[in-house]
C-alpha cells in the first residue's frame, strides 16, 4: 500500500491507499481497510477516488459525504 503521504492538511482520516484497475483499497488511521469498487461505489466515483489519493487531499472528506457505506467488503490485514 502506499501511503497517503501528501496528507496536505495533516489531518487526513486515512494513512495508506491501493489503485487496483477497477478499486482502491483504503486503509484509515484507525486500522480500518474497506475495498471500494466500481460495482459497490461506481465507476466515476472509485477514479475520483483514485485522483485524490494521489493529490493527497479530499479523500477522507469525499468517502465520508459520497461513498461512506458503499464499500465492498471491509478487510483486515490477514485477508488483504
């Protein structure tokens, strides 16, 4: 995973993201790991997603007012 280093604000809600080809996997200061993809959240909304886990900044803000429960599935480390 990479991590959401840019953190511009420094305090982001998450701590280290995954671009997959349709999903990104977020992982949440907490611990937390949800998989979002194009059939849970939508196509439009994983690739706006993804743009802003590379700029570093919105993301906590944009899963919390769009796609908060529209998560595939939530993981753990072990079965990541």
């Amino acid at each position: 995973m990479e991590q959401y280093k840019k953190n511009n604000s420094g305090t982001s809600g998450v701590e280290f993201y995954e671009i997959e080809d349709k999903d990104i996997i977020v992982q949440f200061i907490d611990g937390s790991i949800y998989r979002y993809t194009y059939k849970s959240a939508g196509e439009e909304a994983v690739e706006h997603m993804k743009e802003l886990a590379i700029a570093g900044q919105g993301l906590t803000t944009f899963i919390e007012q769009h796609v908060k429960d529209k998560y595939e599935a939530k993981l753990n480390e072990s079965n990541y």
